[in-house]
C-alpha cells in the first residue's frame, strides 16, 4: 500500500500496448525500469536467473499490471537462453523493445558450463543469441534494441588471440573489453539491419549505485582501483536515477537513426575503435561461430 498509483511524469511518445522486454530485471537499473515501465501498463516480459514467478507476482501486485510477465533464464548458459526464449515465442507474437541490462563483473576468472568465460558469456554472447532467437517477433514491430553498455568501452583493449582471457586475468580490464566487444557488436548488428529499418542502440546511463559489484570483489581489485571505486561510490545515481534516464531515451522519437551511443540521455560518440567495420564484423563472426549449434 505504498505506491497506489503510478508515478507522476511517465507520460510517453509511445502508445503503453508496447511490449517491452528487458533483461536482468532482479537488482539494480533493471529491476527500477522494469518496475518504472510496469507502472505505465506497457506489457513487460522481464528475465531472470532465478524465480521469476515470484518476481511477477510482487511486480503485478505493486503496480497492478497483469500484462507483466517474468521468465527464469540462466543467461550465462546458451542451452537455457533457448528454452527461456522458446518459451517467449509461445506467449507473444512480437516485441516493440528489447533492452539488454544483464551483466556481470567478477575479480575471478570464471567459465561456465559450457566452457565459456562468464563475462564473455552474459555481457556479449547473451544479447547476441538472445537477439537472433527473438528475431521472429522482433522483426514483426519494426523493432528497436538498446544494450546498456558503459563508458568503460572507451578504456577496452582486446586479444583477439585470448577473448576467453585464459593468460592474463584482471576484472576490471576483461569488464571494459566486454563492453567495447559489445558497442562493436551492436553496431555490427546496426549494418546487418540496416535495409529492414531496425534500430540497435548503447545506453550508458552514467555511474550508478549497485549491488553487481559484490566487495568480495572489490577486496580483490588493484589497491588503486579499490580506492578509486570507494571514492566514487559514494557519488554514484540510484538505479530509480538512472532508470529514469533510459526511459527518457526509449521513449524518445530517434527517427530512422540508428547505431547511437548516449551517455547521461545524451547521444556522444563512441570510442575510435568501436566504429571500425572490421572489428565489428569480427565479433560479428565470433558470435556466430560460438552460439553456431544454438541459433535458429
């Protein structure tokens, strides 16, 4: 009995019988958009790693929105993104908006049952196989994606030679990697798409207070990292802030742009390297050649 009624300045350039789906909706800038759209009766289909069902029920009761429905998805795993998605294609026929938030950041090298490195998995090879399986539905509403990148892609250097970063491990620099392999990979995906009128987009919606960085990890950084990071922290947006500056960019009328970078709501550039087609076309590939037994 808190919120009985939507909060004030939602009011949108679109009609709310959108459909919009966002990932990683259980924490953080996720879970605030996911809960902000929901108070505006857009039709949300959120995703999760774990009990999505009990996530959809306290989201419904809070906003009183029954066209809110969450999926249980582990996104590090391609196997489970396809069984996750399928189920999608058996509820809805398209989607208007889809809005990759998950991501991960860890100190300590990981690889998932697949055999892939875990911030290679989720921050880049998920939003790539998510989007190809969703093509079906997306393509039907002259469709817009949006990847909630970071500024960090600036910082990126990446061994082509070791992208599953086996030799030389630090979270921070294979995080940054991940979000310029990601830029890339959205504007491959801008190309791509380009004759059909689709529209792929990056969002960094500036520093933002979360839980993703857990402090066992930040324990384990750099001692100048570590202080740089408890400094900040202290000055970062809450994730209802920067939620709110994501909505603002979705809901905005881009034309026919497309392959747009936004920094704080506003459209910038991106790094040098992020706009070379090669490099695009690259991961392009390398997406393709990981994900090639799960793609439709």
């Amino acid at each position: 009995f808190l919120m009985l009624r939507k909060p004030s300045g939602i009011e949108d350039n679109f009609s709310p019988m959108k459909t919009i789906m966002i990932t990683g909706v259980s924490s953080g800038i996720g879970k605030a958009l996911f809960e902000l759209l929901a108070w505006a009766w857009y039709t949300m289909i959120g995703i999760v790693r774990h009990d999505g069902e009990e996530y959809e029920k306290r989201v419904r009761s809070l906003t009183w929105n029954e066209n809110v429905r969450v999926f249980s998805c582990d996104l590090s795993l391609q196997s489970d993104i396809v069984r996750s998605m399928g189920e999608i294609e058996q509820w809805y026929k398209e989607i208007d908006i889809l809005i990759h938030n998950a991501w991960v950041y860890s100190e300590t090298r990981r690889e998932t049952e697949e055999g892939i490195e875990m911030t290679l998995a989720v921050n880049v090879i998920a939003p790539f196989l998510v989007t190809e399986r969703l093509l079906p539905l997306l393509t039907r509403a002259q469709w817009k994606v949006y990847m909630i990148g970071s500024i960090g892609e600036r910082y990126g250097k990446i061994d082509w030679n070791d992208l599953m970063n086996e030799h030389h491990y630090s979270g921070n620099a294979v995080y940054n990697e991940s979000k310029l392999l990601l830029t890339l990979l959205t504007y491959a995906f801008a190309t791509h798409f380009l004759e059909h009128h689709l529209s792929f987009f990056v969002i960094h919606p500036g520093p933002t207070s979360t839980s993703l960085i857990e402090d066992s990890d930040v324990k384990k950084m750099p001692w100048y990292l570590r202080i740089i990071f408890t400094l900040v922290r202290r000055f970062r947006q809450t994730p209802w802030d920067a939620a709110e500056t994501i909505r603002k960019i979705i809901t905005a009328p881009h034309k026919v742009e497309t392959a747009l970078f936004f920094v704080n709501g506003k459209s910038v550039s991106s790094s040098e390297t992020s706009y070379d087609p090669r490099l695009q076309e690259k991961i392009w590939n390398i997406c393709h050649d990981l994900t090639s037994s799960h793609r439709l």
